[in-house]
C-alpha cells in the first residue's frame, strides 16, 4: 500500500508513521529466565519491514510474550524503543477471546468464505473490543502533532474510530491484510455495523483487490446508506477514500537468489540426495485457508493421469 501523496496521506520526512499492527516485527520469548528477541517472518511484519527505510516510523504491537513482570517488561520496552518500537502487554485472556477467539474464530473464517467454522460469541466480542481500547489509550499516550497513524489488519478494525474520537483531526489509514467478503456473507455478522462504523475512523481504507474494496463499499451502503462516488464517501466534515493495493514481493531479492551463495550451496545438495527428479514445493500454514487437503488431491489426480511422473 502506497501511502504518499493519497489522499491527504500524504508523507514528508518531519511526519512519523505510527504503524500499528497485532503483533510487533520483533518476537519476545523467555528462555531460561533471560528475554530473548527474534524477528518475525510473518506476512505483514515482511511486506511493510521497508517502510522504515524511507520514513521515520514507530511501530505500535504486541510482542508475543505473556509476563505480568515489570523487570522482563522494562528489559523489552528498554530492547524495542532503541528499534523504535513500542510494546503493548496483553494477558492470556487477552489472546484467547480477542486474538484466538473473535479475530481468528469469528472474523477470520467468515471474511475467507468458511462460516460453517464461525463462532458467535459475546464475550469473545467484547474482549476484542477492550483490546481495540487498550491500542487506542497507548496510541493517546505517545502521539505526537503530525503523526500519521497506519493501522493494520483485521483484529483492530476498531480502532480508526477509536482514535479519531480522541483525536479528531489525525490522518489515520488502514489496511486489511485478508479479503473482505461479499455482501451475502458479512451480513451474517452480528457486529457488522459496529466493525463498519470503526473503519469510517480512517481517511484511507486500503484492501488487496478492487473487488474487497467494491464488496466494502457495498456493505457501507446497505448497511450505513453511505454511498460513494468515485470510491469515496463524503461525511460532513472529511471524505473517506477506498482503494487497492496489492502488495508485492520483494522481487530483487528472488531474482537474484541464484547468485547467492548459500542458494547455490542448497541447490547442490539437493541434486546429490534427489538425482534427476522433479520437485514440487509447497509452504504454506496448517490452515482450512490455504487449501492444502484440495492440492493433495489435485496432485493425486494429476499422477493419476499421468502415471510416468510417479
């Protein structure tokens, strides 16, 4: 997602981008009653790792570790404020309604089109909800004038609103890092109205595709009687822009990857152990997502009709 010169998102170098995410792009995990830190492959940590080279950013995030210990917690706040970074602690209960019940039970298999795996719980909702506050009151805390808050993804779709409230005149974008569902399938969510009205806090609504932001667009207007024009809706006092922005990869680095050294080592390896074959290679999650079960059966059936790749 381009965020100069969208919009009134535009960036310049006296502008810090607060990015604020679920989880930080550093992991913090105790071994042997030291902390440790390690750098996070996910998606999103990856796909937005370049920003801070071009902007001067603070990143606003959980750190993956569960500690009520003010010393382990000083040592991590002391570790990540020297990589601009700020931690957000939450508890167990914390992680098991907000992120593992209502993102990763609720809205996570309805917006990927499996609501046969969705679970409607309202103490799962209003847990999502304390925690959306818990990343809105830190935001209040250590804004600064200008900052411009990026918000990422489906577990603080709150937030924009939240933060517009308590601070009326930020620039606040948002990205949704999975799809958003059609019509059809978001209606089935009770809450609908409520994850809507906290993305009308933003001043930019980014998806992957057009057909995400035209099934958002949709919903606003049945839903809100929001209308849009030229994806934009007009509220009384700033208008809202919905665009794409597909994210790519990092090409260079793939490209190139045959003159890398260790590669080149690695693909020597494999030719020793595995001969004249073909390999097939899939990495992926352990994810209903991600359709694994129907590629094992896509592949079966390709061997089945051709027998000589056997």
């Amino acid at each position: 997602m381009d965020i100069k010169n969208r919009n009134n998102l535009s960036v310049n170098n006296m502008n810090r981008i607060i990015i604020v995410s679920n989880r930080l792009p550093v992991k913090a995990t105790k071994r042997k009653n030291k902390i440790a830190f390690s750098y996070s492959t996910g998606g999103l940590a990856t796909g937005l790792s370049s920003v801070s080279n071009f902007y001067k950013t603070l990143w606003i995030g959980w750190p993956g570790i569960i500690t009520d210990n003010i010393n382990e917690q000083d040592t991590i706040r002391g570790k990540l404020f020297s990589d601009n970074m700020y931690p957000i602690f939450l508890t167990r209960d914390h992680i098991n309604k907000y992120y593992n019940g209502f993102s990763n039970n609720t809205i996570w298999p309805l917006f990927h089109y499996f609501p046969q795996y969705v679970e409607y719980n309202d103490n799962t909702w209003e847990t999502y909800r304390e925690v959306n506050q818990v990343f809105c009151d830190k935001i209040v805390e250590i804004a600064k004038p200008g900052d411009i808050f990026w918000i990422q993804d489906y577990q603080l779709m709150l937030l924009p609103q939240l933060v517009r409230k308590k601070i009326p005149n930020a620039t606040i974008g948002f990205f949704l890092h999975i799809p958003f569902p059609s019509f059809e399938i978001f209606r089935l969510l009770p809450w609908r109205n409520k994850i809507l009205r906290g993305l009308l806090g933003a001043d930019l609504i980014g998806f992957h595709t057009y057909d995400y932001a035209h099934y958002f667009m949709n919903a606003m207007m049945r839903l809100l009687n929001y209308e849009h024009t030229f994806n934009k809706i007009n509220l009384k006092d700033r208008v809202i822009k919905i665009d794409s922005f597909p994210m790519g990869i990092n090409y260079e680095k793939f490209a190139n990857a045959n003159d890398n050294s260790d590669v080149k080592e690695e693909i020597s390896k494999l030719r020793k152990n595995i001969g004249d074959h073909k390999v097939v290679l899939s990495i992926d999650r352990l994810d209903y997502s991600k359709g694994i079960s129907q590629r094992l059966k896509a592949f079966e059936l390709f061997l089945d009709r051709n027998p000589g790749y056997v």
